[in-house]
C-alpha cells in the first residue's frame, strides 16, 4: 500500500533541499560506494547500517529509498521492515442490566520491494449479567502482490474463524483476489478488492459444510502522526446460503520494527 507512495516521496526529497541529517546519509552513501567501485567488496556499507538503525521513524522512509536506488542487489536483505498496529477496546453499559465488552487486535506487516506479507488476528469478548454471549476468534494471513507503477495489486490469504455462540466451530477461507489502489498518499490510503473464495465450516452441533463464495474487502486508514492512525477494515464474504460481514474501526498505535545488520 505505501510502497508507491513511498517510492514517490523519497524521489521528492532528493530533488529538495534535504536535512542535514539527510545529507550526511547521502556523502556518506556515496562514499561508500565509490570504495565498492574500487574494490570486489559485497554488501551494504557498515555506516548505512548504523545510520538507520539510529535513524528517527520520520527518515528512514527516505533513507531505505536512497538505499534501494544505489543498492538494488543487495537492499532487500537489508531492509527487513516489520510493522505492527495494536488495538484494544473496552465498553460498559449499566441500568436494566449490566454489560461489559473487551476487543484487542493485532497486526503484523512485512514489506520487501513489491510484496507484502500481512498476519492479523483479533479476540472479542462481551458478557451480559454475567453471561458471557459473544467470544468470537480471528486470524488470517495474506500475502500482496504489487504491480511497479500502478495502482492494481492481487492477493492470496487464508483466514480461520471460530464464534461458538453463532454455532461456528470454526471456519477457513481461502480467497484470490485482485484490487485497485483508490488513494495513495504519504497520510492516507484508501483500496477496495473482490475475488472468488472457498469456505470450509464445521459446526457446533458435529455438521459441516463447504462452499464456493465471493469476497469483498476495503481498507481505509489515516495517519494522525508517526504513531497513531484511524484504521477501518470492512469485509463481505457472500456464498449461496450465507452472508458474513465483518466491520473493525479503531485507532491503531504503529511501531516499525527493522532488522539491520549488527543487531
């Protein structure tokens, strides 16, 4: 999602008066490029390393294009990015009866030159006077296929559900998916995707059933700073019986978590 965004701003940057900062990143980038000209040495300079890993969240997007433009052989072992978003909730409502409910959500991205690798999971818990009504279970993995300057992406994931309170034991989806890149930006990113999908289901009564069905997914999410972000994700999966939507909003805190040599 932000790849080409990010492809974009570090392009900006270069032909803009750049921090200090930046510009010591850039002498001494080219430096050590220079040496590698002269000699059969391999792998990224030992500085860049040390200059990213020390590096502010707000640089190091200019920093890893810098980084891919100068190193295309060697970045992708380099710039081993994660990121993760956490979410959690809570609610409480009393007077005829007394109501709790919990949500907590969490989110791990990886991202190497065109694709990406997302896993998430989620967990809800709500209980009405003491009677626990809704413990409903999420996790999926998916992994992004983007296309170099162009806002179509495809996609395979699988995801597994269980909400035994709706009679669900548990549930695999498998989809295959294309999507379109609505809006772009450094701040904000808006995409929506359909595509065919199976579903397998086993229910809570020993009965069990498979499906073909189609897949509809939107995400939406913007950046308030470097650490929190308004986040909406809306799925619709509909087969000839059944029509499952998923709704989850919230705000997200973000953390980069980048593996660099000599770490």
């Amino acid at each position: 999602m932000r790849s080409r965004a990010r492809d974009r701003i570090g392009t900006a940057l270069s032909a803009s008066p750049a921090p200090p900062a930046l510009v010591l990143v850039l002498v001494l980038v080219l430096s050590a490029r220079q040496a590698q000209a002269q000699t059969p040495a391999q792998g990224l300079p030992d500085q860049l390393a040390i200059i990213y890993r020390e590096a502010n969240a707000s640089e190091r997007d200019t920093i890893e294009d810098i980084a891919k433009r100068l190193y295309p052989a060697d970045v992708a072992g380099f710039l081993k990015s994660w990121e993760d978003e956490g979410s959690f909730g809570a609610s409480l409502e009393t007077g005829n009866t007394w109501e709790w409910g919990a949500y907590a959500g969490a989110e791990l991205t990886r991202r190497n030159n065109l694709w990406e690798h997302r896993f998430s999971a989620d967990f809800n818990l709500r209980e009405v006077d003491g009677e626990r009504t809704e413990v409903p279970l999420n996790g999926a993995y998916r992994a992004r296929r983007d296309f170099r300057d162009s806002p179509v992406f495809a996609f395979g994931s699988l995801a597994y559900a269980r909400n035994p309170f709706q009679g669900i034991g548990r549930r695999f989806t498998e989809v295959v998916e294309a999507g379109y890149q609505i809006v772009d930006t450094d701040a904000i990113d808006r995409e929506a995707s359909g595509g065919p999908a199976t579903r397998q289901t086993r229910f809570t009564d020993g009965t069990a059933e498979n499906r073909l069905a189609v897949f509809l997914d939107t995400d939406f999410s913007r950046d308030i700073t470097d650490t929190l972000a308004f986040c909406e994700h809306v799925t619709l999966v509909l087969d000839e019986a059944k029509t499952t939507l998923t709704d989850s909003t919230g705000w997200d805190t973000i953390t980069r978590l980048s593996v660099v040599p000599g770490l």
